[in-house]
C-alpha cells in the first residue's frame, strides 16, 4: 500500500505488521477499515490507521506509531479516535503497534465517574474469537444495537431527502418538517401527521414516498427508544456546525462529566436554559429509563427552552423517540 503523506518508511512497516498480527488473531481482511474517518468537531477530522469491526460493529481502533518510544502517542491518538468515532458510546478495545511495541486496552466507565471513559490495559492480544467473546453480548445487544441504529439512520436520511426534493421545504426547514412527523409518528398520532403535512404544504407525491419508506417498519414506537432517538442525532448533525446561532454539538464526554457532576435524581426537576439540540437532557432521560423510572414521569421532571427555533424542534423529537418503545 502507498504510504499518506508524511508517513515515514518506520509506521509504513508498522502498518504491514499490523495487518499480519490481526490476520495471526483471526481477522480477515474485510474485518478492518484502513484510515477510518472520524469527526472531532467541526472543522476537525482525523484518520485512524484501522478501525476492527466485530458483528458489524466498530469494536477495536488501531494506532500505529514508527517507534517503540512513541506509544504513548499512539495511545492518546487511538484513545481519541476510540471516545469521538460514535457520538454516544466508545469503541470497546485500543490496540496500539509501536515499533516492537503492542498493547491492547478496553473501555471502562470511571468507578467515580468523571469524564467519559477510561481504557485500562489488557494482559495480551486477544484473539477475533475472544473479543467476541468479551464483548457484552454481542449477538443480542451489541451487534443488534447498532444494526438497529444503522436502520434509522438510514430511514430518517431518506425521509429528509424526500422532504427535502419539496418546494419550500429544502435546508432546516426540511429538517423541521421530519422532526415534526416523526414525533407524530411515535406518538401514534395519525391526525398529528395529518397536520404536519398540512401546516409544511408537504405534496401528495412526498407523502406517499415517506409512507412507502415507513411501511416495511411498522409502528416505530414498538422500537427501543435508545435506536430512534441517536439516529436522528446523527441525522441532524449537519445541520449544528455554526450557523447564525452557533451550533454545535457539545462532545459526549463533556455531556457525561457534567451529567455525573450534577447526578440529577429521578425525583427532581431538570432545566436546561439553552437545550441545544437536546445532548444533556436526552442523557438524563436515558439514566433515569434504565433506573426504571416511567417514561411519562421523564418527560415530566425535564425542561429545555432556547432562542433557536430548530434547536428546540430537534431536542423535543429527539426526546420524544427516545422514550419511545419503553
């Protein structure tokens, strides 16, 4: 393979190694993208040298550096790679390659809490089998998380394209517009879409193509709120990258650290003056879900407001799908 600019002959040989150590721990090759893109923020995107996916599912980010002396840069790049490549959750393992050097590392939440996560070494390389076998589940929640995330995703981008090709409806007034209907649609509101249709003068034609592309789902509300609702994140994402309000997504690990500093309690009231896009709120919501607490008594303690008209659309369907399905 050629070498990246400024890629020196030492991580080039780095990177022919790695490559025939995950082949040694059972890998094949189409296991393992090469230079993975990853968003930082915006403005900001790195590549990681490989990216293991297990089940479908990103699962190991590996980092390779010329020397044996730069292992510690290579772990802080692949620890970095590994807590931003998905905006929710962290790749679980870190393998970083320096020079004769290797190590691999998992993912753990702080015991104290604390920003976002820590990744704590590991004894060895383990092998493909192990890894799957390590991994939480893998065939019944990890791998079918995010198959079912990866779904959404692809529903809600086509449905914004749909709306999208409407006169007057290209842009965020696009995005409104979905999420508008999708709230709707979760909330079994058949008389509520009516109305979205009708106060966004959404045509016949574009209709009938969003309902085509809902059909083969069924009722969305059936579904594991987690799925719909940080699929429409990343469906908006585009959308926060400036703009006349400054938009942007806060990072997952801010979000978590100041979410554990706070540590609401179910019992209490929540507000968030400026919601954004609805990040802070929807990690309380998502804490308090799992502690068992109603969905109805979430949506209850929780308050955002902002000046940004889009930013309070998008928060409240982004909370509307996720306590969907419980």
């Amino acid at each position: 393979m050629r070498r990246r600019p400024g890629e020196g002959a030492p991580e080039a040989r780095v990177k022919r190694r790695v490559r025939a150590r995950l082949q040694e721990l059972g890998f094949a090759e189409e296991d393992w993208e090469e230079e993975a893109r990853v968003v930082f923020y915006p403005g900001r995107v790195g590549n990681a040298d490989f990216l293991v996916r297990l089940e479908g599912a990103p699962a190991i980010v590996v980092e390779a550096e010329g020397r044996a002396e730069q292992f510690e840069r290579g772990f802080l790049q692949a620890r970095a790679y590994g807590v931003m490549l998905d905006p929710e959750r962290p790749v679980p393992y870190l393998m970083v390659v320096a020079g004769r050097k290797e190590g691999l590392f998992h993912a753990e939440v702080p015991p104290a809490g604390g920003p976002g996560v820590r990744y704590v070494p590991v004894e060895r390389l383990l092998t493909k089998e192990e890894l799957l076998d390590a991994v939480e589940a893998p065939a019944e929640t990890f791998a079918r998380d995010v198959a079912v995330l990866d779904r959404f995703v692809t529903l809600f981008e086509q449905m914004l394209r749909e709306i999208q090709s409407g006169r007057g409806l290209r842009g965020e007034q696009g995005l409104l517009t979905l999420a508008d209907l999708l709230s709707a649609e979760v909330s079994g509101d058949g008389q509520g879409m009516a109305k979205v249709y009708a106060d966004y003068r959404v045509a016949k034609r574009i209709q009938r193509a969003l309902a085509r592309l809902l059909e083969p789902h069924g009722d969305l509300s059936r579904y594991q709120g987690w799925a719909l609702g940080y699929a429409f994140r990343q469906v908006v994402r585009p959308f926060f990258r400036g703009g006349e309000y400054g938009r942007y997504f806060t990072p997952p690990e801010v979000i978590r650290f100041m979410v554990d500093v706070a540590a609401p309690k179910p019992e209490e009231l929540v507000l968030d003056p400026v919601c954004g896009s609805g990040g802070f709120l929807g990690r309380i919501a998502w804490d308090w879900l799992r502690q068992g607490l109603p969905p109805e008594d979430v949506a209850a303690l929780l308050i955002g407001c902002d000046q940004d008209e889009l930013c309070v659309k998008v928060a409240t369907a982004f909370l509307t799908l996720l306590l969907s399905g419980w």
